[in-house]
C-alpha cells in the first residue's frame, strides 16, 4: 500500500456506516443523519460499491481519526457517553413513599407508663409546634420503646424504631420540670425520626456520619427551640452541630 498522504484521502467501504448513511446514484450524495456531506474527495461508485471519505464521514459522526503512515493503520475513535436511561425509583424511596402516603399511623409506644405518657405528650407538642416535624416521627418511626442502651446516649434508633434510655429518662424527669422533659424528648424524638428518614430516603449512606449527625442535630436544636426544651440542652446541641459540622 502507497504511503504518501493518505490521511485525509482514505476511501473506506460504505457498509461501515450503512446505519447512518444514506446515497443515492451517480453524483453521489452522503446523508449524515440526514444532513448532506461536504468533503474535498467525492464519493465514487467503483465495480458496484461506493467508496466514500472516511475522515469526513467520521468526522461528521463525531469520532476522531488517526493515520499511522509506520503501520499504515488507520484508528477511528469515539469517546461513547451513555444516555442515562430512566430508572425505576429504588424500592427503599418507593417506600418512604408509601409511608407518607398510606402509611401515616402512631408508632407503636412500649414501656412504663410515665414513659409512655411523655412520648404522648412529646408528640402532641411537634403536633402543635411544627406539624411537619410531627408527620416526620408518623411516618418513618414504627416503635418507640424503652431501653437500657448502657452507652451513655439518651436515644437511639434503626428502621425497627426508637429507643429511650431508661437511666437517662428518669435522671431528666428528676431534673427537669415536666415540660421541659416533654420538649426535650419531642427534639429527640425528631433527632432519631432524621435518622431513620435519612435511611429511608437512602441518604444514609450517601453522607458521612458526621454529616449524619449534623443534620440530625440540627433538625434536634429546630424543635427543641421551638417547643421551649431547656436551656442547658439547647448549648448542648449547639455544641454537637458544631462538633459534627468541624470534626
Ligand atoms: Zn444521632
């Protein structure tokens, strides 16, 4: 094979591109998705097939193409970028979904019956003060229970529900009047109902658990303002937000 300057002047075979080119006859004409081709080497009909210029019709598809004159190859490139096809919705989001619109019900409360009494009371307060925040705690925590957690937190959740510790419960309920207790476990309450939506919704494990926390306590520091839970837990908050935002 000739090696001068072929570059540009590469005669290629028709039925590469039958997919995405249409000619018609003599005076041939090259449609590139129905837009006509102009090259400085016209297409030429020999013994039956149609040779047309590879550089210009590659070109015109999008790809790059390269003539090594050492190995006489010719390496026509195209970087394919996928259109993201339409996905179902994840079976996780379908059912926060679900939740919020079938499912909005009371959590089921166990333990004693002060204990009970105060998430009652705790969650006629969100009801009043921010009802948003009350739907939240409806519709993504099943259980709200008492437990000895034993690791020095008041609460803790996962997608079965909300526990309470029993030794800090009765330590507040002594410290505290019993408005204050109630505010402050409507906060909490909305601090663990974050986690469990974070999960729901599949942002749990998009952010960091620092992130995690931030965000919890910060939805904490909201109600807890807003429903008037004492002041020395309020600082406290605070302080979490900005532990978790600059670890
Ligand atoms: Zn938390």
């Amino acid at each position: 094979m000739k090696r001068k300057s072929l570059a540009i002047t590469i005669l290629v075979l028709v039925l590469v591109f039958a997919s995405s080119l249409a000619y018609a006859g003599r005076g041939i004409t090259i449609l590139v998705n129905g837009v006509p081709l102009q090259s400085s080497v016209p297409p030429q009909e020999i013994n039956g097939t149609v040779l047309v210029p590879l550089r210009a019709v590659s070109e015109a598809l999008g790809c790059q193409v390269n003539w090594n004159a050492v190995t006489n190859t010719v390496t026509i490139t195209k970087s394919i970028i996928q259109t993201p096809q339409p996905q179902q919705i994840p079976a996780f989001a379908q059912g926060a979904v679900n939740r919020w619109s079938e499912n909005i019900k009371e959590p089921l409360i166990n333990g004693p019956k002060d204990f009970v009494g105060v998430i009652q009371q705790a969650l006629t307060l969100l009801a009043k003060n921010d009802y948003h925040t009350f739907l939240n705690v409806e519709a993504f925590v099943p259980t709200i229970i008492m437990a000895d957690l034993n690791n020095g937190s008041a609460a803790s959740s996962g997608l079965a529900g909300v526990q309470f510790d029993r030794k800090t419960f009765y330590e507040v309920c002594k410290g505290y009047t019993s408005q204050e207790v109630t505010a402050l476990y409507a906060a909490l309450l909305a601090h663990e109902a974050a986690h469990i939506q974070l999960h729901s919704i599949g942002l749990h494990d998009v952010v960091s658990e620092n992130d995690r926390e931030a965000i919890c306590y910060l939805v904490e520091l909201r109600i807890a303002r807003k429903v008037g839970a004492p002041r020395q837990q309020i600082t406290f908050m605070q302080q979490q937000v900005k532990k978790y935002i600059n670890p």
